[in-house]
C-alpha cells in the first residue's frame, strides 16, 4: 500500500508542475497566491526528508513524530496562507477598479459628457439639436 501512496505522489507532481507552469505563464494570477502555490513545493521538500528522518530515527511514520509532523504542516499553513491572502489581494484591487469606473460613469452621466461605450448624454443632444433645426427649418 505504501508503494502505491509514492507512486501516487511522485506521478502527481507532473501535472502540478504543469499547473504552476500554465499559471505563471497566464500572467493573470495574483503574485502573492502564485508564491503561494510554488511555496507548496517546499512543503514537498520538506516533508519527504522529514518522513525519511522519522522512518530511520524513531522507526514509525512521520505523522507520529510530532515535532517533525508540526512542522512540516506549518510550512503548509504558510502555503495556505499565501494562497489567501494573494487572492483577497486581488479580489479587493478588482473591486476598487470597479468602484473607480463607476464613479467616473457617474460622474460622467452627470457632466453630460459621452461615457466610454459610446453611448451618453451627448449623444442625445446631438440628436435633439437635428431635431430643433429641422423644425426651424420648415
């Protein structure tokens, strides 16, 4: 059964190198949450070494050897932490991006002036001035 568990974890690093690959070659993550994700690496790295040392040393897995098992984790909380982080980041600077575009379409709506799509209100004016010259005309 363990061989199979290394098995199983040694063939999942491809895709997750894929992953982190596509991802930073994207260009759209959030530094932060990619540092996150990479960060996991060294999770990987540490806790392989770590097991080997528990296995050698204390004869038993290292998820029995607590001083080594919490430490490893910690550097998965950090993991995680970076992920969260990185995101919130993100999700709060596309809010204010957000927020700042309709303030300026508000803003703009209330000057008269033609939004950004085209469309505004002087657009109409320009429409009701044909309109008024027509009229004057006949």
């Amino acid at each position: 059964m363990a061989s199979l568990a290394s098995q199983l974890f040694a063939a999942s690093l491809f895709p997750y190198l894929a992953f982190l690959f596509y991802l930073t070659r994207s260009g759209k993550a959030p530094k932060l949450m990619l540092g996150g994700f990479y960060f996991l690496l060294a999770f990987v790295g540490a806790t392989i070494p770590a097991g080997i040392y528990a296995k050698t040393h204390y004869g038993t897995s290292l998820a029995n050897v607590d001083w080594l098992h919490g430490s490893a984790e910690s550097l998965l909380t950090v993991t995680n932490l970076l992920i969260v982080l990185g995101l919130r980041q993100a999700i709060r600077e596309a809010e204010a991006k957000n927020a700042a575009a309709a303030a300026a379409a508000a803003a703009e709506e209330q000057l008269g002036t033609p939004s950004s799509n085209g469309t505004g209100a002087k657009a109409d004016t320009s429409v009701a001035a044909n309109a008024t010259s027509r009229s004057e005309g006949q």
